[in-house]
C-alpha cells in the first residue's frame, strides 16, 4: 500500500529537478500528477529553465509507475493558466488532494541596486505570485471536496540570512513564508494543510551550471567539478556539499501524506545544516 493511493497531486515546475523527483516519487507512492512547466526561457534570466524534452521524461518516469499524468506546458505566473491545468487534471482524475508549489528559480543575480525592475518583478511573479497562483487554483476546490487536502510551497534556506546578488529571490521567497503562514491559519479549520520546505543547496540544474559556479568561485574560467564540490561542501556542516532532490521529496512526502495529517504552517529546513552557520 503507497502512502498517497488514490490521491492526486499538483505540482509546478515538474519537468525537471526537484519537481520531477516529487511526481516520481509521489506517483511510486500511488498519486496521479498533474503537472505544469514552463518549457521555455524567461528573457530576464541567464541559467536555462526547462524544455519540452524535460517534461516528456517526466512523464515517461510517471507512466513507468503505472500511474497517470497529465502534463501541460504554461507558465506558473498566469493564473488562468494554473486554473486551466488544473481543471485538466481534475477532469481527467476527478479531485484534487495535494499541491506543491515548487516552480522557481533565482533570474538574473546582481547587486540589488543593479536589478532592473523587470529583472526584480519576473522572479518575484515566478517565486511569490506563482504560488499564490497553485493556492488559488486548489483551494475553492479542495474546499468543494470537503475532505480536507494539503499544500506545500517550496521557500528557501536562503531565507534564513542575508545573501548578495538574490534580493528579488530572498524577497519572494521570505513572501513565501507569509504566504504558508496565513493560509495555513484560514485554512486549518477546514482541514487544508499549508507548510514550506526551505532546502538549503540542492543538486538541480538550478544550481549545477556556469552562471552559479562562477558566482561560488569567481575566479579563473569555472571551477573544476572539485573545487565546486570544495566550496560549497564549506557552506554544510554535514560531510556533503549539497542535498539530492529526493531529500526534499522525503520532507514534502512527510508533510502532505498521513504521517503529517496535523502539521500546518510548519518551515521544514532540509539543509544539511547550513543554517547552523
Ligand atoms: N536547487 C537549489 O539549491 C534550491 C535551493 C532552495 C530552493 N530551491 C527552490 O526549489 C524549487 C525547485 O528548483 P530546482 O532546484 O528543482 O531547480 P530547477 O531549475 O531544476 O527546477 C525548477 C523548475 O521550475 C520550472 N519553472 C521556472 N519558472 C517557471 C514558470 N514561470 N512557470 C512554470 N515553471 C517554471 C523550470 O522550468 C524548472 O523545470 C524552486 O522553487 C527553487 O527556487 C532550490
């Protein structure tokens, strides 16, 4: 028996990363997904965001489960969009139980000062707008179902102290918090859990690529696999340099099923303990 048999569950940004180990995961687990990415670049940002081939294996690794999915290209900022997807999913699988706010990522990274304002805005739209956005679209439902549900947004350990060159990232992402905060208190009498998971540094794509290694070792052309390793391995003082994306899975998989039936507005750190720091 899977800790989510029957259930269906939501998530942004599941193409890759972390959201893609959370729909395997929650798929071996007996969920079907409903799944939404962006598939394409935002103007403003330098790292790569996903592809359509990304989403395709996504929903190759679902379907290896045995379990359903229904996957849409669209962009986490448009609400329409969100709703859209969602009643896509609801259509075919018939409700709605759980939903992981998990699109995200950091834009352009410079000094605060230097942003431009759509620079500032795009992250913000994505990182705080976007979960608004899942909230919106699955709450009026669950509260149809009336049998409770679950909802995790994915914040960040960079919440937890100051950082350079992420202001629009940190902002959103302390919104974030607010954000669970308020709608766990609203919800909770109707059984609608609401919690954050804040990781600390995990191995995605997010992370894993020129823009964020050079900005970790400025120096030279791009720091060997090693001396990556070597610097962020300093920021954890646990033995290792960083979490795999299943180490959040296991936190969010904690928070949405049984195990967790009466957390809410809880901030999950899953960081190594880089915040000990
Ligand atoms: N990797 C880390 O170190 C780390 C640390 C803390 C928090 N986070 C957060 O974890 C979440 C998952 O990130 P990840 O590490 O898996 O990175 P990732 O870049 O591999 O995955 C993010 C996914 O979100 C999608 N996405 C981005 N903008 C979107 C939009 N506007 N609409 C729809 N989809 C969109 C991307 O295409 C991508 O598939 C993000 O919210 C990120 O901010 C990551």
């Amino acid at each position: 028996m899977g800790k989510l048999d029957g259930k269906v569950v939501f998530i942004s940004g599941a193409a890759r990363g972390q959201g893609r180990s959370h729909a395997v995961r929650f798929a071996q687990e007996g969920a079907d997904i409903i799944a939404l990415d962006i598939c394409a670049q935002i103007e403003t940002y330098d790292i790569p965001l996903a592809t359509p081939e990304d989403l395709k294996e996504t929903v190759r690794l679902v379907e290896a489960t045995g379990r359903s999915i229904v996957a849409v290209e669209g962009d986490v900022r448009d609400l329409e969009v969100v709703e859209q997807t969602v009643a896509a999913g609801v259509d075919r699988f018939g409700r709605i139980d759980i939903a992981v706010a998990n699109a995200g990522g950091v834009g352009r990274m410079k000094m605060g000062w230097e942003l431009t304002a759509d620079e500032f805005r795009d992250v913000v739209e994505v990182n705080l707008f976007g979960p608004w956005n899942v909230a919106k679209a699955v709450i009026g439902r669950m509260l149809a179902q009336g049998d409770g549900g679950a909802i995790v947004m994915t914040s960040s350990g960079v919440v937890n102290r100051p950082f350079a060159n992420m202001v629009h990232y940190v902002a959103a992402k302390t919104g974030v918090i607010g954000l669970v905060r308020s709608l766990a208190y609203e919800l909770a009498p109707h059984g609608i859990r609401v919690n954050a998971v804040l990781p600390g540094m995990v191995n995605t794509p997010l992370v894993d690529n020129p823009v964020i290694r050079k900005l970790y070792v400025p120096d030279g052309d791009g720091p060997t696999d090693e001396e990556f390793r070597a610097v962020a391995g300093a920021m954890t003082p646990m033995p290792v340099p960083w979490l795999e994306p299943q180490d959040i899975t296991e936190g969010i998989l904690y928070l949405v099923s049984d195990s967790g039936r009466y957390v809410t507005g809880a901030e999950l750190t899953l960081d190594a303990g880089t915040q000990l720091f």
